[in-house]
C-alpha cells in the first residue's frame, strides 16, 4: 500500500478542571466541546497509509480543499492553551472538509459514481436511520454527535479529511458530481476549485432558503460579516432577486470580497461608529425607512449586530443566523411581535437539495465562489498556508494537492 502526504492535527487530551467528561468521550476521544478537553494543539505534515474503501467506501484525489475558520481555531489557543474550537473533534485527525476530488477507487458495493467522476462531498456525516434523520432533520443527526458512535461524526473533525492527496469517505450518499462546472468555469482546475466551495454555499444556502424558507424577489437583504459565510449569502441573495443587498464587515479585505460578490452597499460599522452613526441607521437610510426583509448574520458577533438588527427589521422581516457564539444576548421580544418578524437558528448544509441546488447555480453562472479564494498553496507548503490563514489577509485560501 503506497503513502501520502497528509495535515495532520495533534493535540493533549486534557479535560478542563471541572469539566466532566461523559463515560463515552473518555473512552472514545470524541468530545463534543473540543475547547474544554484538547490542549496545545499542533498541525503536523506527516505521511500516512493511501485508505483503500470497501463496501459502500469511496476514495477520492484531492484536486482542491479550503481553509476554514474552524480550521485556524483549530490551533488558535486560549490564555490556557485549549483550541478555540468548541465543537466537536477527535484527535489525531488530518483536517480539511471544504474539498472537492475526483474519484480514485471504489468499493465493491457502490454504484452512483465510478473512478474518475469530478465531485465534492458534505462534511456531515449523518446516519439516515435516527428519528432526528427519519423526520429529515440530517444536520442534526443523533449518532454524529453521540460519542459511542464512531461511524458518523464530521469530516475533518472526527473522520480524517481533505488536507490530504487522498481522502476515504465512508458511504457514497456524501458525494455530489461537479462535472457540470467545467464547461462554466472552462477548466477542470478552475471547476475543482468552484466544488471545494460547495460546502460552506451549502450551509448559506441552507439557512436562507430552507430554516428562514427565503425571501421574495425584490426584498432588502443585510449581511451581517463577510468572510466565506457571508460572502456566500451575498452571492446567494442577488441570485434569487434581492434588490438590495447591504453588508457590514470591519475588514478592508472582507468588504472587497462583499463587492465582488455582488453587494450594493458595503460599511465598515466601526467607521460608521467613529462617525456617530449606528449600522441600523444606514439601513434604514438606504432602505427608504422600510428595514430589511432579511438579515443573516454570519459574523457570529450577536451582542454587536443583534442590537442593530432588532432596530432595522421590515414588517415581516427575517433573521437568519448562521454566525456562532459562545454567549448569550438579550433580544427584545416586543420588537419580533410589532414586526411580524422572526429569527431562525440554522446550522449544517446536508439534505433539501442543498449541494445539487447550490452545484446547479454555479454551473448556470449564478453564483460564483471563485471570487473569494485570494491564496492558493500546494499541500507541501500546508503549514506556511496556515500562517498566513492566521493573519486574517484573505478571502479563502485554497489548498491544491
């Protein structure tokens, strides 16, 4: 069996003082907050076994993966030395799971794609058998959260991932095809790197059009952040007929990517401040007093935008949160009631047609992805990515193998 080279993340199994570790976690290593037990994480470009998949397994080439943000929290450290990330995670893992391949090697059982099919696959690992899944809630999947359970979990989080030449996904239902990218974006390259961005799509797809069930063509649109996340809502919002769509980011980098994304009004909301001017004020200044129909937040910052976004709802409006945040917010029920307005928590990219919807606006030249990646590195040159990744210069970077 021949070996590859992969990224690979280390880290001390150190329970906080005062955490309880359930029976499982300890046994099995899969936590489900990763800030409160992994301690002085590393990233670390070792060689490593190509996986060979059997049964329903499929194995893919990289051709493209993206940095994400829970990627660099990874690594980043608190004052104590634990990852910022506070999801779940199991270590040794090679990161990775915004990534398109193609198709190297198949198992014996699988029959919707076949070794040398162009795709990209979902980072959730859902089961399909639990009444979470039954009822069609698959980002909320039981078993991929249960630490007893290590056949479903994320990919890149707990299942090894894309920051490698080679990665195994365990059941073909994961993967979408992408051949329909090459004629668009006129390269196979160039479509490769189009799929690795299906994913975080994916997830403002999901949460606009699915959780909050969209927005009428013509509504006013406020992006709230504009890293990948965001960027992807903007691009999403004018595909589907926003009249308006207006973006917040403190970052000179992040407001670029706003434009290029399509958006018609970009603010830096300290600007605005060092001027006396609140961000709901702009709002409702370029929305002709009327507030906007939809606000995603995808900033993750709730104590700065949720304040502006309860003053600068439209009659009927909705809220649509993407961003997280380890804190609570006080919310001003009152305002949702004379509104008619609404906010919904939405988290994961799997099922409703999500990927196939999302791959089809790409291919019709809707929406493209493209505009945010700013770095592109080999896979040998990972960890130099990832110090550039933590200066926070970038759109996306973008990790070829």
């Amino acid at each position: 069996m021949g070996k590859m080279l992969a990224l690979v993340l280390h880290a001390e199994f150190a329970p906080r003082p005062g955490y309880k570790l359930s029976e499982w976690e300890e046994k099995t290593r899969k936590v489900r907050e990763g800030n409160r037990v992994w301690r002085n994480p590393r990233l670390v470009l070792e060689e490593r076994p190509v996986p060979k998949p059997r049964g329903r397994q499929v194995v893919l080439r990289v051709k493209a993966v993206g940095i994400c943000g829970s990627d660099l929290h990874f690594v980043e450290t608190d004052s104590e030395g634990y990852m910022l990330y506070p999801g779940l995670v199991k270590t040794p893992v090679v990161i990775g799971h915004e990534l398109s391949g193609v198709v190297e090697a198949v198992g014996e059982s699988v029959t919707s794609v076949k070794p040398g099919d162009m795709v990209t696959t979902e980072e959730m690992y859902w089961c399909g058998e639990c009444d979470a899944c039954r009822i069609g809630y698959l980002n909320h999947c039981i078993r991929l959260n249960d630490p007893r359970d290590l056949e479903y979990g994320e990919l890149g989080f707990t299942h090894d991932g894309g920051m490698a030449e080679y990665v195994l996904i365990p059941h073909e239902k994961y993967l979408w095809k992408i051949n329909s990218l090459v004629e668009t974006y006129g390269s196979e390259e160039a479509a490769y790197e189009a799929g690795s961005l299906v994913e975080p799509t994916s997830v403002s797809y999901h949460a606009m059009f699915n959780r909050a069930g969209g927005f009428k063509p013509g509504g006013f649109v406020v992006v709230w952040g504009s890293g990948p996340i965001g960027a992807a809502a903007i691009g999403l919002a004018k595909a589907a007929g926003a009249s308006k769509v207006i973006a917040f980011d403190p970052s000179e980098i992040r407001r670029e990517l706003a434009r290029r994304m399509g958006a018609d009004h970009v603010f830096d909301p300290v600007e605005l401040s060092k001027k006396g001017v609140e961000p709901w004020e702009k709002i409702m200044e370029v929305t002709g007093g009327e507030g906007a129909d939809m606000h995603v937040e995808a900033a993750g910052a709730p104590g700065h935008t949720m304040p502006q976004i309860l003053r600068s709802l439209a009659i009927g409006g909705k809220v649509v949160w993407i961003g997280r945040a380890p804190e609570e917010t006080p919310v001003y029920l009152e305002v949702l009631q004379v509104r008619r307005a609404q906010i919904y928590g939405s988290q994961g990219h799997s099922g409703w047609g999500n990927f196939k919807n999302v791959i089809r606006l790409m291919a019709s030249g809707k929406i493209d992805m493209r505009r945010i990646i700013t770095a592109r590195f080999r896979l040998s040159e990972a960890l130099k990515a990832f110090e550039r990744a933590h200066r926070r210069i970038d759109g996306k970077i973008t990790i070829k193998p």
